[in-house]
C-alpha cells in the first residue's frame, strides 16, 4: 500500500534517471542518494529521505555550468492502531492508521568549478526553486479477509477504508554549498558528494498523531502550543516554522569531456 506506493514511484524516478543517462558533449547527468536535514524548524519537522537526479550543461572551456534537479523523498512515516467513533463512512472500533510525508522539488542550479586539473574537483553552487511538502494517510480494517485460493502463508492485504492528504505545503526555496567531485574515469564516470544550505517559505508539520480522536471546539484548547488538525480520522497538532534546512547528497555522475 505506502510502500507500493512509494515503490513505483522511485521505480518511475530511476527509470527515468537510466533512460536519460546518455550524454552528448558538456552534458551531465548525476543521480544522488539525497537527504534534508531541518535546523531549528518546528519540533515536528523530521529529516528526509530520497533519491535526486540532475541534469547540468557545462560551458565549453569555462568552468561555470547551469542545471536542473529534481527529487522525491519520504518523511515522518508512522503505524499505528486508532480508536475511531462511528461516522458515515466507518462504525466505531480500532483501525490502523498509516501517516506519512512526501518532499518534491525542482531546482535551478548555477554551479563554479573551483579546479579543473586532477581527479578530485571541488566547486560551488547556488540554487532556487520549488518545494513540495505533503502529508497523507491511510486507514485499513483490522479485520483481514482471506481469499479461498491462497494459502496461510500468503494472507490477502486489506484494502483502505480512507486515504487523502492532510497538509499541503508549497513553497521556494533559495540556497548554495559547496561539493566534491571524485573522477573514477577523467570527466567521463566518478562519485559526487554535496552539502547546501535552503531557505524558504512557512511550512506546515503534522505532530505526533494520537490513539484516539476527539475532536476540540474549544478555542482556548486549540490555540495552545499549536492548532489541532480538523480531520475525523487522524489527531495532531500542526505545527508552523520557515524552511531552514541542510541538503545532503552522496551518488554518481556521468558526463561527456
């Protein structure tokens, strides 16, 4: 279900990345284990994680190139049982409750090689762009059905009762850093290792979600530390702070002399 989910979706973004991977003269392309990293964001905000591919084009005989990158990574991933009250679409009981986060983004990125000479070579690079930071879930029925033609050891998973999205967060983000680049074969295959600094606009987070949901009217209760989220089936606060962040890279490149 979310891993599935999660699954074709990396699967989509390597296919992508090898597809695209052949490279004409002073074309790049790099595709990266990624991580973000909040610095002082709300106490909801968690590191994550995902995969990164970019595709630079390097001025001939200079040592500037510009880029676009993109990436998807999952965040704040929880299980947990719930106690629900009945509503119209479940009667009351104990579900599981799945909540997860997802982070896309693109960037523009203009990047300075500091030296051209040798196997290893450092350069500097700024960057700008879009973040997309959403939260969903799932709720799935306990109470799992076994279809007749399958086995004990292959049980059938139960389909989701509800699932949507709680927050949305959209946002630019600016930044730059510093990296190293390590050539295996000379300015053909070799390793890149990356870390930039990001800032950006106000983001939602969803805080630890809660076993049972009662709904407050209460303003005064709503109003202390952070909102409660409005939703039947999921309990939390949600939390507010700017985007302020570390973005780490370690993956390979190939390009063309």
């Amino acid at each position: 279900m979310i891993k599935t989910k999660l699954f074709s979706q990396l699967v989509g973004v390597l296919t992508l990345c090898f597809i695209t991977s052949i490279s004409f003269a002073q074309l790049g392309f790099r595709m990266n284990y990624q991580q973000f990293r909040p610095i002082g964001m709300s106490e909801a905000a968690s590191n994550s994680s995902g995969v990164n591919l970019g595709f630079h084009y390097r001025f001939q005989d200079t040592p500037f190139s510009i880029g676009i990158e993109g990436g998807l990574g999952i965040h704040s991933l929880t299980q947990q049982e719930v106690t629900l009250p009945r509503t119209n679409q479940i009667a009351p009981g104990t579900y599981d409750l799945n909540t997860y986060g997802l982070t896309s983004y693109y960037f523009l990125v203009p990047r300075i090689y500091l030296n051209n000479k040798g196997a290893l070579k450092a350069y500097l690079n700024g960057r700008i762009g879009r973040l997309h930071n959403n939260t969903s879930f799932t709720l799935n029925d306990q109470n799992t059905t076994m279809d007749p033609s399958h086995t004990e050891e292959c049980p059938e998973e139960s389909s989701a009762l509800a699932e949507g999205k709680l927050l949305r967060n959209a946002l630019w983000v600016v930044g730059g850093g510093i990296g190293v680049r390590l050539d295996l074969v000379k300015d053909l295959f070799g390793f890149n290792l990356e870390v930039n600094y990001l800032r950006g606009g106000m983001m939602r987070h969803l805080g630890p979600t809660e076993q049972t949901v009662q709904q407050s009217t209460d303003p005064q209760v709503n109003n202390q530390q952070a909102p409660l989220l409005n939703h039947p089936y999921v309990n939390g606060r949600v939390y507010h702070s700017a985007a302020n962040m570390l973005d780490i890279r370690f993956g390979i490149f190939f390009s063309m002399p």
